[in-house]
C-alpha cells in the first residue's frame, strides 16, 4: 500500500464528490446532494461500481442524523401504522404479517408483534428491526 498514491486519491475524490465526515447542516446538504446524484445514475448497470460509493455516503448521512436528529420513541403499532400510510397500504396489504384481523389486533395494541413478523417488515420496509421493537415495560 503506497500511501502517497492512497492520499492522492483520495484528495482528488474529495475535490470531486466533497466526500467525508459531516460537521454541519452544509456538509449534510452537500452528502444529501451526492446521495441523490448517485441514486439518479441508477446504481444499476453501467452505474454499479457507485453502489459502494453510495453505501459510504448513505452510512455517512444517516451518522449524522442519528445524532442531530433522532427519531421519537413511537409504539411499534404506530410505526407500523405510519409506514402503511406512507406506503398506501391497507391492513390486507401485509399477508405476510397475517391476516387483516391479525393486521388489525397489532394496529390496535390489542397483540405484538413477533419475530417472524418483524422480520417480514424489515424486509419489506427496508428499516432498523428496533422500530418494531416495544420498550421493555411498555407493552401496550
């Protein structure tokens, strides 16, 4: 590994992308910005090897907001009930969380969630399982 050719590279790929730690809401913009070009490119195909790079700045992005702007605390009913709606899904639209009666008992606090069922909503949703998760003692 030859450190001088790592150091060049490496500042001609900030100079290009602007690529590194954020500090604060210009640099969070700026990866947002570099976020959404690579998404646009498609990722796919001729675009594949920006998939990493996209992994890279989306794990930066979501440091940053894990820190400077932290999700509520909301019951995992009502994570589930927000993302059906961001989603425009009905309770017969999750077959693989169970029946729209079973949907229905978890969206009413009336039975949690399980472990198979979580794991289908991360799948499908493509989200951190401990949105899923109820707090120790706070179950319904």
């Amino acid at each position: 590994m030859n450190l001088n050719d790592i150091r060049t590279s490496w500042a001609t790929l900030q100079g290009v992308t602007g690529i590194g730690p954020i500090h604060d809401q210009a640099g969070y913009d700026r990866m947002v910005a570099l976020a959404d070009t690579l998404i646009d490119s498609g990722l796919a195909g001729e675009s594949a090897e920006l998939s990493d790079l996209f992994g890279l700045v989306s794990g930066l992005i979501a440091d940053y907001d894990d820190k400077h702007h932290p999700l509520p605390a909301v019951p995992p009913r009502e994570m589930l009930r927000f993302l059906m709606e961001q989603h425009g899904l009905s309770q017969a639209d999750l077959p693989e969380v169970g029946s729209q009666g079973v949907v229905s008992e978890i969206l009413s606090g009336r039975r949690m969630l399980n472990a198979r069922q979580i794991a289908a909503l991360v799948g499908r949703f493509n989200v951190s399982a401990d949105l899923f998760v109820e707090p120790a003692g706070q179950a319904h």
